[in-house]
C-alpha cells in the first residue's frame, strides 16, 4: 500500500491534484489526508496558537481559525506571508473565521518578523507551528532553527511538502527545489542537532498518502 501510495503521489503532482479543494469557500492548497492529520492534532493538542508560514490563498489559515472557533476558548491562527496579494486579503478579512485571524508580512526568518511572532506567542503555551512557505533545504532549516522554540512539550511543529525528496527530479521545473534540496533535508538535519522532537510516524502510517512524509514533528522536551 505505501508503494502504490506513494506511486499515486507523484502521478496526481503532475495533474495538480492539491489544487482542487476548499475549505469554507476559500481555495486550499492541500491533501485532504494532510488536513485530516492536521485536524487530529488540533483536537490533541488544544492550541493557543496556530502559526503558519506561507498563506497563500488563505485556504489553511481559515481551516484552523475554524477548528481554534470550535475549540473555543481564544485561540488564534497567526499567517506569515511574504507579500500577500491584495485579493487574497480581501478574502481573508472579509470571511466569518476572520476574528480568529492575524497576518504578518515580511519573509519567515527576518528578525523583524520572527520578533514579532514571539510576540504573539508569549503567554500561550500550547502551540502549533506549521511551515509552509519556501521549500529550499536552507530557508526550510532556519525557519526550523527559529520557530521551533516557540513549540513546548506536547505541540508539533508540521513540515509541509516533505515529499518534494521522493519525487522525479522533473516534478518541479519552475522552482529551484527537488531531490535532495527541500523541506525533509532540512529535518533530517534539524533534527540531528535537536532533541526535542521527534518524527510521529503514526500519522503518515495510517494516512498513507501525504505531502508530508517525516514531517509530522511532535514535542516531547521543554
């Protein structure tokens, strides 16, 4: 099954597959199996905070405003964008699950922004961080360097796309990422200097198909 699974992965890549779904009306670049994974660890860990890099459409920062607003409680989804596109934000400002939400703008690993999300996060000590935004193996490392931290014992920090490694060295001609420079690089390094992760194969063993093999990082040290 994880061959036949994996063999699927690359042919639906080359079809587009991740851009075929919504989530509340806005576009989601994602597997549907990898929400699901996300929405079983939401449920798990209960976050304060829901920090993620690369917004994109908005599809997945609305998806975990709208799991953080049946939690209760005053859970916030925190974007990172480069430069979001102004229609993008309209979409975003203008949908129900916008109360829950915060954008900042500006590259993932400025210290300018990286402060920023610090604040944020102080106080909140239940916390999911999920990096999604440039998939080279050396942007990918330092935002694991720099947002790890913000991730306590029982939180996961979720590595998206790390399936980039198994795919044709052809499967992306139009971005400098492939085999061998990509997010599941740079957490087989992260995590050779960190302990304080470790992978939670549990999730891509049930979930089969996924974008994020090894990328499932779970929290087990202060």
């Amino acid at each position: 099954m994880a061959e036949l699974s994996k063999a699927w992965l690359i042919a639906a890549n080359a079809h587009g597959y991740s851009y075929n779904f919504q989530w509340l009306g806005v576009k989601v670049i994602q597997f549907p199996q990898d929400m699901m994974a996300m929405q079983e660890i939401i449920w798990k860990v209960k976050p304060d905070l829901i920090i993620e890099s690369g917004v994109a459409k908005g599809g997945m920062l609305i998806f975990y405003a709208s799991l953080l607003e049946l939690l209760g409680g005053n859970g916030l989804a925190l974007g990172v964008e480069i430069e979001l596109r102004p229609d993008n934000r309209t979409i975003i400002r203008d949908h129900p699950m916008a109360k829950r939400i915060q954008i900042i703008e500006g590259s993932s690993t400025s210290p300018e922004v990286v402060s920023m999300v610090a604040d944020y996060s102080r106080n909140r000590d239940r916390v999911i961080v999920c990096l999604d935004s440039w998939h080279e193996h050396t942007h990918v490392l330092e935002e694991l360097r720099l947002y790890s931290p913000f991730v306590r014992k029982g939180g996961y920090l979720v590595v998206f796309d790390t399936a980039v490694d198994d795919m044709p060295p052809d499967s992306f001609p139009d971005r400098p990422w492939g085999p061998g420079n990509n997010p599941k690089t740079a957490v087989t390094e992260f995590l050779k200097a960190n302990d304080r992760f470790v992978i939670d194969r549990s999730l891509e063993e049930r979930l089969l198909v996924t974008t994020n093999p090894d990328g499932y990082l779970m929290c087990v040290k202060d």
